[in-house]
C-alpha cells in the first residue's frame, strides 16, 4: 500500500515536523513517505497534511498564492500544531482584517492568548498518550470545542490539545509544538490516520 504523508512546508518547524513523522512511522513499523508541501498538484496524492507553527496569517497568504487554500480543505487528515491549529479552527479570535482560515475544525481559539514571544515557556503534561514536554511559542488558547470533540490535554483548566472525527475526516490540534519534544503526537496522528 502507498503511504504517504505531507508537511505544510512554507515556514516554521518543516524540519522538526518531517523528521518526528518519519521517527513516528519507524517507532510503529510503518513505511510511510513524508514529504514537503509547498504546491497544489501534489495536494491529492497525500492521506494526510501536518501544518506546523510559525504565523498563521503567513501561512494563509502563502497557500492562497500557490492556489492550494480550496485543496487543503479537501484534505482527509490533518494534524495542526500552533499555527496550524489557528489554521484548522471554525472561530479565531485577534486574527488580522484578511486572515481566513480553512474552518474545518470546530474550535474556537485565541491568537496570541499568552502574550508575546517573551512570554512562551515548556511545561511537563501528563496526559493519556503519555509524558511529555510541550512548548508553547506565542501559543493560541482553545476557548471554545465543539460537543463532538475529544480533548487530548489540559494544562489546568485550558485545553491544549483536542481532536474531531467528522464522517472519515479526522483533525487534530495542539497549542503547543509536540514536533520538538517527542514522537508521541505525531504517533497517534499516524494510528488515527491509517485506522491502526
Ligand atoms: N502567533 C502565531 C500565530 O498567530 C502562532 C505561533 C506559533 O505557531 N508558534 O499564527
């Protein structure tokens, strides 16, 4: 069977992204293509998309201009982490006059909730997946989920981490940039995607 999974490849953690996805696929005895993506014609061969953090208006402008905005949206599984999570949700809170999003996710979220760049830090989370340690840069809040959502993690009351299951399309969102720390997320992305 083919397999093969994009990265989002524009800007932010491409490499980390690329490099935890195919430690993920090996961890779980899978021979899973990973590539970057930066044009629409090789939208339609991948099972599934990562967009990784960085700027979420960037981003929208970038797959606007290569034409790729209404193709993403067709995509069956995709995994956003920060700015990827931004791009995923139905409601932004503080996004710019023209920052569009794919509103594929039923999430509502606050760009910036943190504060600025100074104000990032790493925390240790113990969730179901496991032990890890999230970073968060500039990170959004999830305010808001829909009632048929999954939340993955919380640190306190704040969900940081949650997933949908709409028909056979399936998203996953994180606040923070599980790429750095661990293969844990980008395992379980992988398990939900090819239903193992
Ligand atoms: N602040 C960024 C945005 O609004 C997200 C930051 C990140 O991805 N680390 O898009």
């Amino acid at each position: 069977m083919f397999n093969r999974i994009g990265v989002l490849a524009f800007h932010g953690d491409v490499i980390e992204h690329i490099e935890t996805t195919k430690n993920a696929s090996k961890n779980l005895h899978l021979d899973i293509e990973v590539v970057p993506v930066r044009a629409k014609d090789i939208i339609h061969t991948l099972d599934a998309l990562i967009i990784p953090g960085g700027e979420s208006t960037t981003l929208h402008k970038l797959c606007e201009r290569e034409g790729m905005w209404e193709g993403m949206k067709k995509i069956k599984n995709i995994f956003g982490t920060c700015a990827g999570a931004i791009m995923l949700a139905k409601v932004v809170h503080h996004k710019t006059a023209d920052q569009k999003t794919l509103e594929l996710m039923d999430i509502e979220i606050d760009r910036n909730a943190y504060g600025k760049q100074t104000e990032s830090f790493e925390k240790n989370i113990q969730i179901s997946l496991g032990n890890i340690n999230a970073v968060f840069i500039r990170a959004p809040k999830i305010k808001k989920v829909g009632k048929d959502l999954e939340i993955l993690a919380r640190i306190k009351k704040e969900i940081v981490a949650c997933e949908q299951r709409i028909g056979d399309s399936y998203y996953l969102a994180t606040c923070f940039h599980p790429e750095l720390t661990s293969t844990v997320f980008h395992e379980y992305f992988i398990k939900q995607v090819y239903r193992i």
